[in-house]
C-alpha cells in the first residue's frame, strides 16, 4: 500500500524538503536544518504541516455521551469553541491515543472535532462507531481527515503571523480557545493549541485550500523532526513511541498525564484506572539528562548504577536549545526523583544519566 | 551536487580515505552528513587501537539518525580529531578538512587499492 501524503506533498518538495514516513504518511522530516527550525520555534516562529494528523468528527443527539464514554477526560465542561487533552484508553485504561478534542459551534446538538495521531483515523472511527451501536446511541460520527488540511503556527511571534491574515482578533483566544476564522480569505478553524511549548495556532483548513492558507502564513517551514525535538524538550508524549498498546502499554497515571483522567465521570477504562489511582503505580514517566557523552534513544535500556536494568528511554534527542542530550522514558516510582543517578545502556556503552523533571527548558 | 573531491577514495558505506604514504587520514563524505542532517554526536575509538578493514570503529549521530562507521583499511590509530567532541558540527561543516575523524597508520598498503575511485562513488551517489 502507498504512503498517503498531505495536500502540499509537492510543494514540500519543491522547498526541498527530506521525507519520512509517519503513520502511514509521508511527511517532510526537515527542510535545511533541524536544528535551524527548531530555533525558528523557540525564538521567531514556525510553522508545520500536520496534514496527517486524523480528524473525527462527532454530532447528533448523543454525541456528548459518545465521547464521554471513549474519552478519559471531561467534555462536559466544554463550551463551542473550547477544547482539552484527553485519552483514549481501553478496558485495562491502557492508553491507545491521545487527542485534541474540540467543541465546535453547535449545529442543533453540540459537534466535537477530535484529532487521533497519524494513521489511528481508521481505527478511531470503527472504535467509535462500534460502541455508538452497542450502546444504541443516536450520533453521527464522520472521518473527516482528508477533508481538513492542518498547519502548526508555533513561536513566540506566531500571533503575529496569524493575525496577518485574518481580520478576526485571534489574540482573544486563550490557551486551548478556538473559533472560525477567514484566514486569507478561507474559513479556517482557527485554535490556540499546540505540541511545542511555545505560544501558537494550530490551524485546520479545507484540504483543497490548503496552499492558500499555507503561503499566506509567514513562517519558517518546519519538519517532522524538529517538532520531535521541540516537544521533547517539554517532555509531551509522541503516541506510538512514549506509549503504544502494544510495545509500550501504559496507562495515563504512569504516563504523566493524570490531570485528563476524570474519575467522576464514566468511560471505558475508568475502573481499571480507579483501581489503579488508588493502588499508585509502579512506574512513571521521567526526563533525563545524560552526564557523559552520547545521545540517548528510544529503546535503550536505563539501568542502577549497580547495572540492573530499571527500565526503558522511550524518546531521546540532542537538545538543540540546551545542547544537552535529554530523553524520556519509564523507570520504577523509588528511582524517579530529580537527581537520582543511572545508567543508560547506549549500543553497549553505559552513560551515566540523571533524571530531570521536564520541561527540560524554562519557558 | 555534493562534493567527492578527487584527492581520496571511498567505501560504499560514505566514508572517504586519504594517504600520504605512511599514514591514512578517514572521515564522512558531504553526501553522509547531509543525509545525516546535523551531527551532534561522534564516537571514536582511542589512539592506539587497532581497527579492521570492513568492521565498525564508531558512530556517528545526528538529531535524528545514528550511524555506523567503517574502517575502510586495517591499521592503528595515531590520531583521533578531538576537536568532534567539542564542535560536531564540523563534520556538516567541514567534511574533508575540519571534520576527519581518524588517522591510521595502515597495516598494509594493498587494502587503500580495493576502494571506490572518486568515479565510482560518484556513481553510487547518483
């Protein structure tokens, strides 16, 4: 089967874009330098195509209880143009997906746009189909991920670059707001969201449009790669890699991201993670640094100083703003306090490591 | 489009090879650091060691990809380019100047004979 490429696939290339697959996609990784987007990022702005992210769309007179029941956290609390983080987790509360899930204006009933990661389109959509008729619901539930073009605005002047092209005052947006905008002359869905610490729109445009708004958007074309970078930097989880329901089964409490659990609501998975919030865990999601040389990668051990293997990096990079080699991963609760000392097993090679709350960076 | 001065041989595997005679000078072409994007990370062995033609001596890392490197002859190591370990980035620099990584004293003169012309990497790179 072919990679699926965004609607600017060939625009990418003409900018001289390297690719990658992701997903199920192929995506630019970088277009000149990692490193140089990521500065654009933290000290300008950028912007990202994130065509392949999903998009699942959620309405009708049950939509509301549909998405309580499969989502983590609370989307009662949403007003239109509100939106949260949240989990998808299964009977166990193993983490599947995390998403964006925004309440769109009503249309009669309340609308959620949700945004699974790249390639869990398919699967959310029979997911949420598949429970809407077990339970009888009356919901309308559409995969609309190739109806929606996606762009990340992010940086410390990303306002700037937006408000250049709209007449809507998206500075009024607080963090995690969103609303309709015409952005250069196309209606766009417009949300003060993003995955890199930094201030910044994420954009959601027609997919036939997408070249207008993208050119429109004054900013330095990022990649794949740099947007790894960035997040890692702020310790936010990458589905697939810091979780995964089959190489890396977690659950939101071990992963770090307890506040979109909501207990007090009811959704698949809920008593296994009462369970487990009672119990505490076991394992939890750290930061590290190393203290010699090397740059830590996904699926390196980290081990004692007495060389007993504790756990796993799931992420890990070379910090482009700190030029410290930083990474993520899962290590037994006694052994994730700031300061204690480990080993990462690099091919071979221990490293002495650090473990160091994220963000690694202040911002 | 990317450099292959003519002044050196190569392996397959994008490492480039210079001799004066007596010793052999080994770094990563400008086609490998690009590929690589950029280079935050070099792993060297020490001087004094002894490597093989064909088997790994080090790595090389970028932001996003980790890299084997490969002896292209059989020798012992007189020199290693400390400067790496400060300022990585040379190598995306400086590929055939600033950014060589070893020196060997070969142990035979016949295995710098078995690798690629200038010509043929050229045309692997094509």
């Amino acid at each position: 089967m072919g990679l699926r490429k965004p609607p600017l696939y060939d625009v990418h290339a003409d900018a001289g874009a390297q690719f990658t697959e992701f997903g199920g996609w192929d995506m630019p990784v970088e277009y000149d330098s990692i490193r140089a987007e990521h500065a654009a990022v933290r000290e300008s702005v950028g912007i990202f195509d994130v065509s392949h992210m999903s998009e699942i769309e959620v309405s009708g007179p049950d939509g509301t209880a549909l998405m309580q029941r499969l989502t983590t956290n609370d989307v009662t609390v949403l007003e239109p143009g509100d939106s949260q983080y949240s989990a998808i987790v299964d009977d166990d509360g193993i983490i599947i997906d995390d998403t964006v899930v925004y309440r769109l204006p009503d249309r009669g009933d309340p609308v959620y746009l949700f945004i699974p990661n790249a390639g869990h389109d398919e699967e959310m959509y029979d997911r949420w189909t598949s429970f809407r008729d077990e339970w009888d619901l009356d919901a309308t539930v559409e995969d609309v991920t190739e109806d929606w073009a996606m762009f990340a605005v992010q940086g410390p002047d990303a306002l700037e670059t937006v408000s250049a092209t709209t007449d809507e005052s998206v500075g009024d947006l607080s963090k995690f707001e969103a609303q309709y905008a015409d952005v250069a002359g196309v209606e766009c869905w417009v949300a003060r969201t993003g995955y890199t610490g930094e201030d910044g729109f994420e954009v959601l445009c027609p997919w036939d449009d997408a070249e207008t708004v993208w050119s429109a958007l004054d900013a330095t074309p990022c990649g794949l790669g740099s947007r790894d970078t960035l997040r890692m930097e702020m310790g936010f989880l990458l589905s697939g890699q810091d979780f995964d329901p089959e190489d890396e089964p977690r659950t939101p409490y071990e992963a770090g991201i307890s506040f979109v659990v909501k207990l007090d609501t009811e959704f698949v998975g809920r008593d296994a993670l009462e369970q487990q919030h009672d119990a505490g865990v076991d394992e939890t999601f750290v930061g590290l640094t190393l203290l010699d040389r090397g740059v830590p990668r996904h699926g390196y051990d980290i081990a004692t100083e007495d060389g007993d293997v504790i756990g796993t990096v799931t992420s890990g990079t070379m910090s482009p703003t700190l030029s410290e080699p930083i990474g993520l991963g899962y290590v037994p609760v006694e052994y994730a306090d700031d300061g204690t000392e480990l080993t990462v097993l690099a091919r071979g090679r221990e490293k002495r490591a650090e473990i160091v709350t994220p963000p690694f960076i202040d911002n | 489009m990317f450099e292959i001065p003519d002044d050196r041989k190569y392996l397959e595997s994008h490492e480039w090879t210079t001799t004066d005679g007596d010793t052999v000078k080994i770094g990563i072409s400008d086609f490998a650091q690009d590929e690589l994007g950029d280079v935050v990370f070099v792993e060297l062995p020490d001087e004094g060691d002894e490597i093989t033609a064909g088997d790994e001596f080090g790595v090389v890392e970028s932001i996003k990809a980790v890299s084997d490197l490969y002896a292209p002859v059989s020798g012992t190591v007189v020199a290693v380019n400390e400067d790496l370990f400060d300022a990585p980035e040379l190598v995306n620099e400086d590929p055939y100047g600033d950014g060589w990584m070893l020196e060997l004293e070969p142990s035979s003169s016949d295995e710098f004979d078995d690798l690629l012309s200038p010509e043929e990497y050229r045309e692997q790179t094509e």
